[in-house]
C-alpha cells in the first residue's frame, strides 16, 4: 500500500511538471508523423502510387475521348491526370509522368461514317518496363473501342441507316467487357504491386513502433529524474528513516516508472492503430504483452540512471545516451536487416531489437502471440540486469 | 527504561573520527540537547539513530528498541526532522504531510485529522495548499518540522531546526518543541546556538570533534567553569607585553587571543577589571572595547576546548 503511495506521488510530480507532456506526448506524436513522412518519400517516387502516371491531352473532349477515358481510367494500374500538352511534355521531361497520351481533335469525329476512330499518340520511353506496359494497357481498350465503332458502322452501313449506330456500338463495347476485360486489369495490376517496401504496405509500420521504443526511453528523463531529487533534496534518507523498508522505496519507484513507460507505449500504440492505420491490435495479447516487456525493461534502466545520476543534467545525458544506442542498435530508425552484418549481428542481442522485432512480428509479418514470446523473453532478462545492476548501486548511496 | 540511550557509539568516515566512543541518555518525556559547532558529530550521531548510517561500534537505543537489531520498531518510535529541508517543493504543503502521514503508516481520517492538526501546530493552517517551492525559509522549517510530528512518536530527533530563520519563525519553534515536550514527547535537540540548548533542554550534551566533552544539566555544566567570567577586550595594539603582565594578574584563570579580541575567565570581574586597566596603561595599550559576560554555555565551551563555540 505504502509502495502505492510512493508511486502515486512520483506520478503526482512529474504530471505537474509541463515538460513531461512535452517529452511523452507531444515530442513522440511529432516525430512519429514526421519520421512516417521521411520513410515515405525516401523510397522510389513512383512507390508511393504504384499506378502508372499518364498525362491525359484531350483536344477532342466529345463522346468518344469520354468513353475511352473512363475505360482507361477504371484500370487500376493507370493514373490519368488531365493536362494541357506543354505541361504534360514537361511532366514527362522531369519523369513525373511515364506517358502522355494525345487525343487528337478530330477522334472520333468521322467515325460515324467512316469506320475509322482516328488516330491517338503516345509518347513514352518505349524502352523502359514501363513504357511498354503503358503499351500494352492501352492497346487493348484502345482497339476494343476502335473495333466496337467499325462495328457500328458496318451496322449502319448495311441496314442503310445511320441511326443504328449508337445501339451497334454500344452492344459491341458491352459484349467486350463481359468476355475479356476485367481479367486483363487484373494481371496489370499484379505487375505494379510486384515490389514491397521493408515496411510493408504501411510506411508508419516502421515510424510507429521505432518511435515507441525511442521515446519510451526519452522518458526516463522525467521519471528518472524524480529520484535523482529525491536523492538531492534529501526526501530519500527522510523515506528511509520512517518504517519504508528500501526495498520498498525502490519498488515504488519501478512501479511509477514502469506506469508512465507503460501509458507512454499505449498511447503511441493507440494513436498508431486509431489514427496512422497501424495495425497494433490485429494482435492485442500479443502487443500488450510487449508493450508491458517493453515497459519494465525501460523502468529498470530509468532506475539505473535514478541511482547512479548526480544531477538533472546527468539524467538528461544518460537518457539520450542510452536512446541513441538503443535506438541506432535496436533498428528503429531503420531496419537491421539493411544494415552491415557485424552490426546487424550485434543490434540483434539488444532489448530494443526484441521490442522492435515484437511489434513488427505483429505489424509486418502478421504474426501473433506466439511469435513474440522470445522477444518478451529477452526483454525481461536485460530488465532483470539493468535491475540488478541498480540495486547494487542503491545500496552505496550515502546519507 | 530510557527513551534514547547512546553507548560507545562509533563511526568513522576514512581517517576521519565523526563520532568517536559517544555516550548520552534521555529519560521519557526530557528535552536533550547536543550543543557543539560545526563538524562536531552531531548530524553522523543522528543518522545513526535514524538508522541511515550503520554504527562502526556501540549501540543505541530508542524506546528501548535497538536500531540495528530491531530499526523497524526503532523507527516506528521516531520522528526526524533532518538538517536540511526534506521536503518535495513542487508538493504543496498538505500534500507533503499527507505523503509523509502514508509513509509512516496514517490512512483515511485518521491522516485527514492529523493533518489538519500539525498544520495548526506549525501554524500553516492558512497557506496549507501553496507550493513548499513558495515558501519562505521559516515556512519550510516549520513543514519540515510537522513531517516528523504526524505519526505521534514517542522520540523526535530535531537536528538544527533553526539553522538561517527569522527570529520570528525560531520563536514558533521553540514553542512549539516545549509545547510537544509537555505532551510527553522526548525530543533530542541538536543545535550550535547555546541559548537554545539553554532555554530547552533538562540536559545538556556539549560534542567536539566526534566527542562528548561534558554532560549533564545547564547548572552542573556552568559549574565546570566555577562562577568565573568571561571578557572579551579589543586593543588598540597587539601586545605581548600585556598579554604576560594579564595571565600574571590576581584571580585570571585563563586568556586566549583571537581575531584580535582577548578573551579572559575571570574569578570576579568587579575585582579584576580595574587590575586589567592599571596593567595595560602601565603597558601603553589602549583598551577600546569591553564585553562582560556572566558563566554560561559559552565558556563552559571555551573553558574546556580553548575556543569559541561560533566561528
Ligand atoms: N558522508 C560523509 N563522508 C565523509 N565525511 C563526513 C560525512 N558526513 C559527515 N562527515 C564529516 O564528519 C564530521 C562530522 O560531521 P557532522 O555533519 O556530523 O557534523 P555536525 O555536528 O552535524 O555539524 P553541522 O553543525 O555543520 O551540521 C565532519 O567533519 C564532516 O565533514
Ligand atoms: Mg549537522
């Protein structure tokens, strides 16, 4: 009960202190959308919309540029973006579009009475994959409407009255959209998903739990530094004078650090899954029993510091040092497996490793509960050191 | 049974003797004072007793609990206001009591209560919510003081509670230090003010350098120095001369130089006084200031150390 008390009153300070709402909220909320942002556009510029860039120029603008339009537009591969010529050449100079496509004045115009839909250019680099997948995307819608406009010519032509067109026509484009066209999308869309970034389709997947891990020991600053002043100001050797056995102070202590890891981590997970569509509770034992691991390695490491520190200065300092190595070492800024083998070996041994590791199992991988019990596992044993570790120290503080 | 009973208590600190074979006792319901200047051994004795610090020898004793063998029922029994204000500033005044009322055991209304009744004793009813960080130093010193009241201990330990306070606060203090003592609290009071320890305390225990260098009440102390005087001279001049024809003088027991003030222990001043002049005129030396002071903790001080309690 006494353990409770002391662990309240921890709380108590540091959420009267305005710069903890600063380094357990706001600061790792920021961060999170910015490093988001950063993975982002730090992959091909193409990845984040697979679809291909198409400057559409349409200087017929009637019926038939329409209908070719929406047919090339229901492919999902594509991406029309409705141009001026100069602009779509310049578009395509600086590589923002892959293609323009020209839809002359006159399309469409004489296809009423001449069978012919007129012809429409493409510019593109017909060398490159994409240059010729935007071929072949066209290719077959583009002469599915040419072929349905000769049908309702022909149509036409031999009933002898040109009011026939329209219905010919029509049942022509229909009969090709029931029989062929819908597979071809599919298998164009399989070729523009082909590659998959580290962080799976999600770019937060790694921003989120990096972010997680990074400030939930940057928040140590606050927590730890509760007992560096009780220490200081001299309100330690007053616990210890009362019936408070000490190792009932240092539970009170653990225990309001682990709380404030530990609502650190559930508010950055819910802000993930709620608001970046990061998917934390696909597996929720699972992540709530990483985010609790996570929470009592970071509390026996803010006890450390608590113990040993001399200063708030030192608390700040020990804090930042342990976040840059953790963090560097433990792949959440980015991911081990990109990195040098040496280093890659060595970040794998760290806490930080198994807490990013945990989440992205769930995350990346789609994993659950099973796949984390080794990561909760080495959590716990580098919380158990770094608790052992400041008991010893505990026990040399002088009065 | 004594409520605090202090054997050969030893601690050493390197090369350093802090507190070196102490011995002193208070019966329930005394005040005991420990008088001596800075760097004597009083706060190390009081750790000692709080059980912050482990004794290299000896044995102490509180209620007639042992504070190594038994500290729990030890510290059950005690209240200590520390030297320094142990307190939480960013807490405000009641929030300190009630967290230190937790930790010594208080719950619900019994806490509430108590609470509010230190807070009169300390006569901070009216700024209870205001942050301790706002407080001024006698403010602080009264907080710090309540802290250790809460729990109703048989012993409280007060080691300098008017250490840099305005008269004002100091006089709320010791009134209130008698007013608890005649609850029936024994207090052990550590200060290097002798009027204090004067005023206060049943006994006296006079500390210097990790030793108690005389015990017993504020008459049989003043009698160690029989009924001699002190006066404190200035000159005009540093003078051997007259330094030699002075220790020579009928009924001077006693003189020290310092800071250049001459400090004499006299048998009686009336007789002495008039000698003193007729010697320093004959010497040429100029008299300029003169400070009588009848026997007190002071020169009981001086007579057994050879210096002056303050620096
Ligand atoms: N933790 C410590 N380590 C080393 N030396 C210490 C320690 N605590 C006290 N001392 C030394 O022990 C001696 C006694 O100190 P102590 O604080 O007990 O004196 P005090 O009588 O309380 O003095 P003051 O009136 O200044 O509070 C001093 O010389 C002090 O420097
Ligand atoms: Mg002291």
């Amino acid at each position: 009960m006494r353990i409770l008390d002391l662990a309240t009153k921890d709380l108590l300070q540091i959420f009267r202190d305005k710069k903890s709402f600063l380094f357990l909220a706001a600061m790792p909320i920021i961060f999170t959308l910015f490093m988001g942002f950063a993975y982002n556009s730090g992959e091909d510029g193409a990845e984040d919309d697979a679809r291909i860039s198409v400057a559409w120029v349409d200087e017929a603008d009637n019926q038939f540029s329409e209908l070719l339009f929406e047919r090339l537009d229901e492919n999902t591969a594509l991406s029309l973006v409705d141009m001026e010529e100069a602009s779509a050449m310049d578009a395509l100079a600086r590589g923002d579009m892959l293609g323009v496509l020209i839809i002359p004045s006159a399309f469409g115009e004489q296809a009423e009475g001449t069978s012919a839909l007129g012809q429409i250019t493409l510019v593109t680099d017909t060398l490159s994959t994409e240059g010729q997948s935007l071929y072949q995307l066209l290719r077959v819608p583009v002469s599915q409407l040419a072929s349905a406009v000769e049908i309702g010519t022909l149509t036409a032509d031999v009933i002898g009255d040109s009011a026939e067109f329209s219905p010919a026509f029509t049942l022509a484009l229909e009969e090709w959209d029931e029989h062929q066209s819908r597979s071809l999308v599919r298998t164009e869309k399989a070729v523009a998903q082909e590659e998959e970034s580290w962080f799976g389709d999600n770019p937060y997947n790694q921003a989120s739990p990096g972010i997680v891990v990074q400030f939930a020991i940057i928040g140590l600053i606050t927590s730890a530094q509760i007992l560096v002043e009780e220490r200081k100001n001299r309100t330690l050797q007053r616990l210890m004078s009362t019936a408070m056995r000490t190792w009932e102070i240092v539970a009170g202590h653990i225990l309001a650090m682990f709380t404030l890891a530990f609502l650190q981590i559930a508010l950055l997970v819910l802000f993930g899954q709620w608001v970046l569509d990061v998917n934390y509770l696909h597996a929720p034992l699972a992540t709530l029993l990483i985010s609790a691991a996570l929470g009592i390695w970071v509390a026996s490491m803010g006890l450390l510091i608590g113990v040993v520190a001399k200063s708030d200065d030192q608390v700040i300092l020990f804090s930042m040092v342990a976040m840059f190595f953790f963090s560097a070492l433990g792949g959440t800024w980015f991911p081990l497996d990109v990195s040098a083998g040496g280093f890659a070996a060595f970040g794998r041994l760290m806490p930080s490793y198994a807490a990013m590791n945990g989440l992205q199992n769930i995350l990346i991988r789609g994993l659950g509960l099973a796949s984390i019990w080794q990561p909760v596992a080495i959590l716990m044993i580098y919380a158990l050191g770094f608790f052992m570790l400041a008991l010893w120290r505990f026990r040399k503080i002088g009065v | 049974m004594n409520a605090i009973e202090v054997k050969n208590l030893k601690k050493s600190f390197g090369d350093l003797q802090a507190v070196d074979s102490v011995n002193f006792a208070a019966a329930q319901g005394e005040i005991l004072s420990l008088l001596g200047p800075n760097g004597a051994g009083k706060s190390t004795a009081i750790s000692m007793l709080a059980g912050l610090l482990v004794p290299d020898g000896g044995s102490a004793t509180l209620m007639g609990h042992s504070v190594t063998a038994d500290p729990q029922a030890a510290k059950a029994s005690l209240g200590v206001v520390p030297q320094d204000i142990a307190l939480y500033p960013d807490l405000s005044a009641r929030e300190n009591l009630v967290f230190w009322g937790k930790m010594y055991g208080l719950r619900g209304a019994a806490l509430n209560q108590r609470v509010d009744k230190v807070l009169e004793i300390i006569g901070l009813s009216e700024r209870q919510k205001d942050r301790i960080g706002k407080f001024s130093g006698g403010m602080k010193r009264r907080v710090n003081i309540g802290a250790a009241l809460l729990h109703k201990p048989d012993v409280v330990i007060m080691d300098e509670p008017t250490v840099g306070i305005d008269p004002q606060s100091r006089r709320h203090i010791l009134d209130n230090v008698k007013a608890l003592n005649k609850q029936g609290m024994t207090v052990l009071y550590t200060t290097h003010y002798m009027e204090e320890a004067a005023e206060l305390s049943d006994h006296i225990a006079i500390m210097d350098q990790g030793k108690v260098i005389a015990f017993g009440t504020h008459a049989e102390l003043i009698k160690l120095v029989g009924e001699q005087t002190r006066i404190d001279l200035t000159l005009n001049t540093e003078s051997t001369v007259i330094f030699d024809a002075w220790r020579n003088t009928q009924g001077v027991s006693r003189i020290d130089a310092e800071n250049g003030t001459v400090t004499l222990l006299v048998d009686d001043s009336n007789l002495v006084l008039p000698r003193l002049f007729e010697a320093a005129a004959q010497a040429n030396v100029r008299i300029t200031s003169v400070d009588i002071q009848e026997p007190n903790l002071e020169s009981v001080f001086l007579h057994l150390t050879g210096r002056a309690l303050r620096d």
